[in-house]
C-alpha cells in the first residue's frame, strides 16, 4: 500500500497520496499486533517487517524526490536535495537503531520513530495536499530530513555513552 501511496506522491497526487497513506498505514501499524495476538510472530515475520518498512519509506520519500524533480509547478532543486536528505537520514535512523541492537544495546532514542513520520507524511498531506502554494509539504518534507538527521546523531552519541561509560574505547 504504501509503494501505492509513494506513486501518487510522484504523479504529484498529494492529497490523494496523504489519504491514501493514512489510510493503509493501519495496516502496517497493526500486523505485527495481530501476528503477537494471534501467536504467529517470529523472527523471521519480524525481520522481514522491518525490511518492508525500509521500502516503504524509501518509497514514501522517492514518490516525493520524483515529484520535486518532475513537477512543471512545484520543481524545486532545494527541496530534491532535501528530500534526498531526508531519505538518506531516515534510513540512517533505522540503521543506527538495527546497529545498535546488534551490539544487544536498546538505541529507541531519538526525536523521531516510524510512526511520528508515516503520521506527518499523511495527515497534513491529506488535509492540505500542496496548499499555500506547497509550503505546507516543504515544511514537512524539511522537518522529516532535519529530524530525522537528529534522531540518528542522537542514536550515535547513545551509543557512544553507553559503551564508552563500559569502558569501551571508540573505533
């Protein structure tokens, strides 16, 4: 659904795509409370959700990329780069965390999770779509590409504290 919902951001669909993505972000919000409930979770369902949410999100964010380069209205270099930005961050974000647990530390820190941004990705899209001659989805795209820049440096200085206070030394 939300490779769907990163193509009607790229046709320039914007308020479309922010319905459609809050709408199937249920989805995504609830399978693994299902599959826990339901007792069919496994290691396997969980790696194999968490590699789904790197797609989608790179998806999310590429249907935007394609939609900053190619829009006759709204084309804008600026914010191609930003966005750019903001794609590379997001999975840095993800990448510090699954880094993180791979050396059995619990890196949920940050100012941003999955959840807060497929919410800003959809919400105001779908609401106000390219208002205010698509500011509205500038300040957003900003706010993701920034934030999610923060909540992976937060990560790495988490990471630093908690092993140089085990009297690791950096690599």
């Amino acid at each position: 659904c939300t490779v769907v919902a990163g193509g009607i951001f790229a046709s320039g669909h914007i308020m479309t795509g922010g319905w459609f993505l809050g709408i199937t972000a249920l989805f995504d919000v609830l399978d693994g409370t299902v599959a826990r409930r339901t007792g069919r979770s496994s290691t396997f369902g969980a790696f194999y959700d968490s590699t789904l949410d790197r797609v989608s999100d790179g998806v999310l964010l590429g249907g935007l990329v394609v939609f900053y380069a190619t829009s006759p209205v709204h084309q804008s270099d600026a914010l191609l780069v930003i966005t750019l930005l903001g794609l590379v961050g997001t999975f840095l974000t993800s990448y510090t965390r699954a880094r993180a647990e791979s050396l059995g530390l619990d890196a949920k820190v940050g100012l941003l999770q999955r959840p807060e941004r497929i919410t800003l990705l959809s919400a105001p899209q779908a609401f106000f779509g390219l208002a205010l001659n698509g500011w509205v989805l500038a300040g957003i795209v900003t706010l993701l590409s920034v934030t999610a820049w923060i909540t992976a440096i937060q990560r790495m200085l988490f990471v630093y504290r908690t092993t140089t206070a085990q009297g690791e030394q950096a690599k």
